[in-house]
C-alpha cells in the first residue's frame, strides 16, 4: 500500500514537472477543457438563478391556493351561500375568498375619476394576504352587515386625496357614499393580478363583497380562492372543489372552472429543467473537443519522450508505472482545466446574476459535474497515449532520435 502511494506521488510530481516545462502548449491544451467547463458552469448556474426567480414570482401570484371560475348556466348564473360554505367545510380548506369586480366612478367634492376598479372581498382574503399598510381590513362584520366601508390603493389616494390622509374620508363610489378605513399596498394575488390587468387607469377601491353583489345587482358569486392549508394535498383538494362544483351546476361541467398555479409551476419547473440539460449537453460538446486536444497532446509527447520511457524501463520501471504516469499526467492537465473553468464559470454567473437582477446560487452538482467530467476526460483520453507509452519497446525506444 505504502509502494502504491508512493509510486502515485512520485507519478504526480513528474506529471507536473512535464507540465511545467511545457506551458504554453499546457495551456492550450487545456483551452478546450476551460471553455467547456466554463460553459457547462456559467450555464447551469445562471439558469439555475433565473428559474429560482421566476418560480419566485409566480409562486407569489397564487401558489397555495385554487382559483376558481364561474361561467353558470341559464338555470343558475354563480355561486349561493350555501354553495360557499360547502366548500369552506371541505377538508384542507384553510379559507375562501369571493371575488366580484366592478368597473364605475369615484368621486369626491371637486374631484370625479370615471374608471375605477371596485374589488369586493371578505376578511380572510386580509387574513391571508397582508396588504392594509395603513389603516384597518376588513373584518368578518363588515361582511355580514354589508358595511360601506372601502379601502383605496395608492393610485387612487392620490388622484382623489392628493397631499391629505385619507383615512376616515368620504367616497361616493357609483354613487354611494363609502368611508376610507384603509390604504392598500401592492396585491400579489393572481385573480386580483389579472383583475387590475382590464385598463383601470384611475385606481382600485375594496369593499366588502356582500355589499359589491348589492351593488352589481347580483346574488352569486362567480370568483372565489380556495385558500389550501397543505400544499402537498393540493390536487386532492382541487378534486374534491370540483366534485362540490359538479353538483352545485347539476352535473354540468362546463359551468366552472378550477385553476391551480401548483400545476402550472410544476409544468414550468419541467420545462426548465429540460431546458438546463439541453444546454449542459450543448456546452459538454467543448469538453470533448478538449478531450480530443489532450489526447493529441499526449501522443505528442509519448514520441518526443520515447528515449526517457526507454530508459526508465531498461532501469527497471514496469509497464504498469509507465502507464500510471500518463494517465496521471493527462488527469492533472484536465483536472488543472476543469478548476480554471469552473473559477471562470462562478464569475461570469455572478457577474450575470448582477446584470439580471437574479438570485447567484453557487450549484455543488455543477461543480461536481464540472470537475468530475474534466477528471473523466482525462482518464478516457489519457487512456490510449498511456497505453501506447506502457506498450513501448525498450530497446527500439533507446534507439529512437
């Protein structure tokens, strides 16, 4: 075992020595290795970042929760109370939140604005998505008394109130006289998202829905989230929201319609991740060009070293040693490649994660793989030089020039 090392060592240091007195041609035949970790490194961890923030937000647009749409029928147009309670009972409902948009005027003394988002919500949309950051929600009372009560976002503060508090003001929404109890920041949610997509330009006003189907001359819900209390359950609990929905529309499927942004980041994550192997596969394509380079390199120098490996063997070095010492001579070569390349690699991820304003995330398993594949080249086209090294005649190779 100690002979093994000490060979291995011995092997390693003369490897090195070579590779030193070679630099220049060190150096570019270890350019194909560089570059194609370098690409291999920079491509998975870059990718790696901008998945990490995409998924970010889209989770932040509704993950955890289902959305739910109704289109109804002729004998029934949305959602009863009734309906609503089933599916608040249903197991792995942590909350649910009716939906009901409006577009109208707001207005105050001296001031009209003509388009107008009206949002009408219930308290546990608030409870579960903190976005009052002045004020108060809206409270599980005024939803059930149908309170005129409002809550306003920055836009519209400003276009109604600008300079003042608006807290405990007057707004004829539609007119109706509602009073300010809040001030709204940004709303992630994807209903709410897709909502304040429709071109209102003047801003949005939450009311309690209860009070927002009075105002729209409707008595049916027909836009709701389903709040999941565990992620891992959300199919299961999509499901059994569409089993309630089936029997709510007398078995009438295309009533309704149930969306899980789960399933859409799954999609997402599947299609990210093809596309990180094709690309890794694209960049492994200079790993072998580098391959083929060190191979070259190292036939070369089996012929300009032929006198040296004849004269090593006539001192008693076996074939076996011989062997040992070109393969470890091409693994360092790679080895030397693949460490400068993924060096080179980080940088330029970082420099990009910079540039795109994404997450840098140093990947162990593209470092691994960087490394690892440099050190697998090496063996795999060491191999043959090695061989042919290993095979030669010590006394043909003694008299070569």
């Amino acid at each position: 075992m100690h002979n093994t090392i000490s060979v291995i060592r011995q092997s390693i240091q003369m490897s090195l020595q070579n590779i030193k007195s070679n630099k220049m041609r060190t150096f570019l035949t270890t350019l194909g290795i560089i570059i194609g970790v370098t690409a291999v490194i920079a491509l998975i961890t870059i990718v790696d970042g901008v998945i990490g923030s995409v998924m970010g937000q889209f989770s932040s647009l509704g993950a955890g929760t289902l959305s739910v749409s109704i289109t109804g029928s002729s004998l029934k147009k949305g959602l009863t109370e009734s309906d609503l309670d089933s599916l608040e009972q249903l197991e792995n409902v942590s909350g649910i939140s009716p939906s009901v948009s409006i577009t109208t005027t707001a207005a105050r003394p001296g001031k009209l604005l003509d388009h107008v988002s009206v949002q009408g919500k219930n308290d546990y949309y608030f409870r579960n998505n903190d976005l009052v950051s002045y004020g108060r929600a809206i409270t599980r009372q005024d939803v059930e008394n149908e309170a005129y009560v409002c809550i306003i976002d920055q836009d519209l503060a400003d276009n109604l109130f600008p300079g003042e508090d608006p807290l405990g003001s007057q707004v004829i929404v539609g007119g109706i006289r509602y009073t300010v109890i809040g001030l709204q920041g940004e709303d992630s949610n994807l209903m709410a998202s897709m909502a304040g997509m429709g071109g209102s330009v003047d801003g949005t006003i939450t009311i309690p829905y209860t009070n927002a189907l009075k105002f729209s001359g409707n008595s049916s819900v027909t836009s709701l989230d389903v709040y999941v209390a565990d992620t891992d359950r959300t199919q299961e609990l999509q499901e059994a929201v569409e089993s309630v929905l089936y029997k709510a529309f007398n078995e009438n499927e295309d009533c309704y319609n149930v969306f899980s942004m789960d399933s859409l980041l799954d999609t997402m994550d599947s299609m990210m991740s093809m596309m990180t192997y094709m690309l890794t596969g694209i960049a492994s394509i200079a790993l072998l060009v580098g391959g083929i380079g060190i191979m070259n390199m190292m036939l070369v120098s089996v012929t300009e070293r032929t006198k040296e490996i004849g004269l090593r063997k006539a001192m008693g070095a076996t074939p076996e040693r011989i062997q040992v010492q070109f393969l470890l001579e091409s693994i360092v070569l790679s080895l030397i490649g693949g460490l400068i390349g993924v060096a080179l690699g980080l940088l330029i991820s970082f420099a990009a994660a910079s540039l795109l304003g994404t997450d840098f995330v140093i990947s162990s398993s593209a470092v691994g793989l960087g490394v690892g594949f440099s050190a697998a080249v090496g063996i795999v086209f060491g191999w043959a030089p090695a061989r042919k090294a290993s095979r030669l005649n010590p006394i043909d190779a003694l008299r070569s020039e």
